[in-house]
C-alpha cells in the first residue's frame, strides 16, 4: 500500500461491507463510519492486525485502543460487567458511550488493546454500518479514529483519505457522521462509582442520576496512577497543524475564523447557536481551517453546557 489513492474505497452497502469483513478477517485495516466519527478497524484477537493500527496512524502504544462490540453480551466476554455496567450499557448501547471495565484474564485480545494496563475500553456502536460489519465477523474490533494519531479526527470518507490514503487497505464510504465528536469515555470501577474520562455525546450527570451511582471524578482527572486509560487523554490532541486561538469574537490578520452564533467567519459551527449542529461540525471545520491558506485558526466562544463541554474539550487540544 503505497502511493496516491492506494487505499480502496468501497461503498457502504451489503457488498462493501462484506468485502470489508474478508478484508477484516485476514488481519487488513478498514474505515469504517460510526455515528460519532470513522474509526480504524482491525481485529482485536490478532496481534499482529492491532500492530498495523498503530503503525498506521503513528500512535504512541501507551495510548490504550477503544474494542467496539455488537452488544453488552459479546463485551462480557472480553470485559468483567458489574452490575452498575450492566445498568448502563442496557441504558445507553447501542450508542456513543465507551465503558472501561476490568479486563478478562481469559479475554483473548491483542496485549496492546489494553497497552498494559488491568483495564479495557469498550463499547457497542450505533451506526448501522459499523454493526452491520460486527455482525458479520465473529472477532471484536479495535477502532481508534480514522486519522494519523493527533491530527483533527475525520467525520467523512475525505478526511480519512487525507491522512491515511496508502496506509491502510480501504475505507467504507457511509457519508457524513451524525455526532461528530468521539464517544463519551466512563470508567466503572470496582465500588461501583462512575469517573469521566472523555467527554462527549452523553451526558454522564444525567445518566448518573438515572442509575443513582456516584460520580466521582471528570475528564479533568483524566489519569489513573499516572497511567492513560483511554483515547483522548493526551493534553495535546486532534491538531490542525496550525496555532489555534479560542474565544475570539472576531478574526486578527492571517486567521482562519470559526464562527457560532452571532459570531461569523469562514466557517461556522452553528450560525443557529446549536450545539449539537456544532459538534457534528467541528472536526469540518477544522479540516477546512487546516487546508485554507491562513497560518492561524480563530474560534467564536462555546457555551459550556452540555455537549459544549465536550467541543471546548477537543479545542483546547487542539490549541495545546
């Protein structure tokens, strides 16, 4: 796999996912759309396939792999389900929330799922592209984003051709994502308490209200002994390649402007003001600021509520 348009594209339909699958099977890497973006899939159970991930995006392998699954039956298998655990995937999956739950000792998986440590992050996609793809094999995926490690996330097909066209073995073309951001990340542990370790589409107050666990910790204690237990922990993360400046209420010389609501610019996230628009925008936009000529990137304010926590958590590692 070498040289301009080396990566196969295939559509998204009941013969390209079926490609995809045998492409899957023996060890390939394959793009594949989720509702929040496109994630690098390997099988989980070939250490030799979660390598070539890795490798692929250039990934630091202390930097833990997120195992996507069909439901919390086939995550039992890999991971140990307490009953809070059980509570919330019977609540939330499938859909845009990663559990990460003690590891199996008979799991079975690559030792780089995990990068080393007792626990394992997993969760049970929504998109019907992804689960159709599940349910095709009889292995569990590994499926960081689609993009090289660091860079701004892809939310289509191009974004994953711009950084890994020739690195990986092709890409299932399932048009735009719906969210647009990468799943909340929620640790059970063994008390039965709930730690944030991401933010992102699902809101881990609400939901700690609804099953009545504790909340103890967020996305700003985003370390356990000193160890990275999930994706997007690195202070410095989805990089546009390009100084990023936030809460602008208007562009300086030589910016590229992110807009939202009132707040116009070359792209805008929500002229509206939604949030939700905005968070399926963001990663865009952001590409569109990184192909523009401009040197610099400016970004409107975010309101910090809700999925806006999430957004200002990707921009402020963005800007780091």
């Amino acid at each position: 796999m070498s040289g301009k348009n080396a990566t196969e594209v295939l559509l998204a339909d009941a013969q390209g996912i079926a490609r995809a699958a045998a492409i899957l099977e023996r060890g390939g890497l394959v793009a594949v759309p989720t509702e929040t973006v496109y994630g690098l899939a390997a099988r989980a159970d070939s250490a030799e396939a979660v390598a070539r991930i890795y490798a692929a995006k250039g990934r630091p392998d202390f930097n833990p792999l997120i195992v996507h699954v069909r439901d919390a039956a086939q995550a039992a298998e890999y991971a140990e389900l307490s009953e809070v655990a059980k509570s919330i995937a019977g609540q939330e999956w499938p859909g845009p929330l990663t559990l990460v739950l003690p590891l199996r000792e008979d799991a079975g998986l690559a030792p780089a799922v995990s990068a080393g440590l007792p626990t394992l992050a997993v969760r049970a996609p929504a998109h019907p592209v992804m689960r159709a793809l599940l349910e095709q094999v009889d292995f569990p995926l590994a499926a960081p984003s689609a993009n090289r490690s660091g860079f701004i996330s892809p939310t289509n097909a191009e974004h994953v051709l711009a950084s890994l066209d020739g690195r990986i073995d092709c890409a299932l073309d399932g048009g735009p994502c719906e969210k647009g951001l990468e799943s909340t990340i929620l640790a059970v542990r063994h008390d039965g308490s709930l730690e944030e370790l991401r933010p992102g589409p699902i809101d881990v107050v609400a939901l700690k209200s609804r099953i009545n666990a504790e909340l103890v910790g967020s996305a700003d204690a985003c370390m356990h002994d000193g160890s990275i237990e999930s994706p997007g922990q690195l202070a410095s993360h989805y990089a546009p390649g390009k100084p990023v400046r936030l809460n602008a209420l208007a562009p300086e010389a030589g910016e590229f402007m992110i807009g939202f609501g009132e707040v116009e610019g070359e792209c805008s996230l929500s002229s509206s003001g939604d949030l939700g628009e905005a968070a399926a925008r963001l990663y865009d936009c952001l590409h569109q600021a990184a192909r523009s000529a401009a040197p610099r990137i400016a970004v409107a304010p975010i309101p910090d509520e809700g999925v806006g926590r999430a957004i200002n958590d990707r921009l402020r590692r963005a800007a780091a």
